[in-house]
C-alpha cells in the first residue's frame, strides 16, 4: 500500500532498544577499517557489517528499514541509538578519516545500506571515500558546504550528475554534536504544495544551469530542469539552491530567474523538519524527494555521510569500470 501524503511528509522516527546494542558494538569494533585501494578488504567489511546489521536490528525497525528503500517507501527515517565509537578522536579539520577511529560507525552505515541498496561515491569529492566526513575544515569554514560553518540553504546533493547517476540517497550519521545543530530536512511533496502551478511548470522547464559543488574537484554544469516526473509520474527534484542559475544564452532566461527567485523565496517561507543528530542517530533520506541543509553552527560538530543508489550496474556500464567498483569519476558520468 502506497503511504499518504501525510506520511510521506512526516519524518518517521525509530530508536534501536538499549539491549540491541552491546552485541553489535562489541563485533563491529573488531572490524579494521580497510585501506583506500583494497576493494576485496572493503567488500569483506560491508559483509561483514551486514550480518551485524541483520543480526541486531529488531524486526521493527529491519521492517522500516526495508520499507524505507522499497520503491513507494516513506522518502526519509531516522534510526536513533545505534552503536557509536565508545571513544572518538577530535573531529577531523582537514576533513580526512583519522586513521586512530575504530570502524563502529562505518560499520553500522554500511549494515544500514548494504543489505538493501549499495554505496556510491566519486573520485572526485573526498578523495573518493566510501563514507564521507562532515566536520568544519580549517580554512573553508565560511563555504556553504559540507566542510563550513555557514548556513547551508535547502539543496540536493550532485544535482549537476544526470539522476541516474546522482545519489539516490543519503545516509547521515551522527557523531559528535556538541551544539545540537539542526539538520533540517523539507520534502519535495511540500514545496510542490506551496508552489502555484506556474513555478512548478517553470521549475519543470530544462532551462536551468546546475553547476558542480565546491565539494566536487571538477568544474562542469549541466543544464536541466529542477523538477520532474519518472517513468512513473513521481515528481523529483535536484537543484543547489543558492547556486543554481538561468542556462547561459538560454531563450527562457528570464523565466529561468524568476522562477530561481520564487523557490529560494517560497523555500524561506516553508517550515523544514528540524532534526538534531546525537551520537548515534542515521538520518536517511531520498536525495531527489527531500532537500537537506543546515543551520550556521559554533562548536564541534561531526557527521558521516554515505550516499547509496540501488544498483552499480548502470554506473559501471557507463564508466565501463570493473564489476567490484563503487568509486567513480563524475567527469566521466555527465
Ligand atoms: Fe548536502
């Protein structure tokens, strides 16, 4: 049964039981985290973390979970209480994996997607790490992106790869959030609510320039829509909103603006789920169903981040890279 749309806009919310967790901890902290350039090492490790996931997950919860990644499932969960490294190190400010963390809560992020979907990342944004490291970074605090401080407006992720090969999703994870920063989450089905039918057919319009994130070290735009409809009339979304632009040259460029201005003024208007990520706590969510962004924030604050599609195949097809990659060059997919 397909959720209302009351459902699908409402955040659903799950905590793993206290007694879940020890057993999971204690395995998963056995777990070496595997060097950049060993995929067999990786594979071992995601199976690994899938058999802990399987095993401590109650049925509850592996239900949502489930739920979650099945084609009309809810567009974003939260996971709370999950295993988390008994000790941290200070949060990384060159954005780099220290090498001293133990791999609890690589290993629970894994767990939570592998054994429905699959990890996907680019050589191109943090060095091509399965599980990305969200902390301010020294000298780049002042970028609205994952390594600032500033407020980061409502957006989606990679909205300059075609959809096939953008995120499908993301997965993030708390570890440390000594200010209790919100991440604030705003599904699409909302924005489409609030916008008047003339915004949502220029938002549908390919009449937009998305130009590559500060976090992706290559310099390309595509132009596209904002918004449209899949093979099965399900609307989307991928837009960097304080980045997006009118395509260059374009004949519609004044629609383009106007309809630029509308959403980043409609989207000021619109109150955004506020979720505050503890230790612990996975937020996972459809990057082309739900926007994301943040607060500024003082104090230590340290998320992970995974992205996850539902098959490499097309992306491997496509780069022609072989059958165990999972990192690939975004230069090469647009
Ligand atoms: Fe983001």
């Amino acid at each position: 049964m397909q959720p209302s749309l009351l459902q699908r806009m409402s955040l659903q919310r799950l905590r793993l039981p206290d007694a879940a967790k020890p057993a999971w901890l204690r395995e998963a902290s056995a777990l070496v985290y595997p060097g950049p350039n060993d995929p067999a090492a990786w594979r071992a490790f995601v199976d690994a973390s899938v058999r802990f996931a399987k095993r401590h997950l109650p049925a509850e919860v592996a239900d949502a979970l489930a739920g979650f990644y099945a084609p009309d499932g809810p567009d974003a969960l939260l996971i709370e209480n999950l295993p988390v490294d008994p000790i941290l190190p200070a949060p990384p400010s060159d954005g780099k994996r220290p090498a001293s963390k133990a791999a609890v809560s690589e290993s629970v992020i894994a767990g939570l997607i592998e054994q429905h979907a699959a990890i996907v990342t680019y050589s191109n944004e943090k060095a091509g790490a399965p599980i990305h490291e969200i902390t301010p970074v020294e000298g780049l605090e002042h970028q609205v992106s994952s390594t600032g401080r500033v407020p980061f407006a409502c957006h989606t992720d990679a909205a300059f790869l075609a959809p096939r090969f953008s995120p499908r999703g993301l997965l993030l994870f708390g570890l440390l959030n000594e200010p209790n920063a919100h991440t604030a989450v705003l599904p699409l089905d909302r924005i489409l609510e609030a916008a008047t039918p003339a915004l949502v057919r220029s938002l549908e319009q390919p009449i937009f320039r998305h130009p590559s994130p500060s976090s992706f070290e290559v310099a390309a735009a595509v132009v596209g829509p904002i918004v449209w409809r899949d093979s099965r009339g399900i609307a989307r979304i991928a837009v960097q909103t304080h980045a997006v632009q009118p395509a260059v040259g374009e004949a519609h460029g004044e629609e383009a603006r106007g309809a630029i201005a509308q959403l980043r003024a409609l989207l000021d208007t619109l109150e955004t789920e506020r979720v505050v990520l503890r230790p612990g706590d996975a937020l996972l969510f459809k990057n082309d169903r739900v926007l994301h962004g943040r607060d500024a924030f003082t104090g230590e604050r340290w998320l992970q981040r995974a992205y996850f599609t539902d098959s490499l195949a097309p992306f491997r097809e496509h780069a022609g890279a072989p059958e165990d990659a999972f990192v690939f060059d975004a230069a090469r997919l647009l």
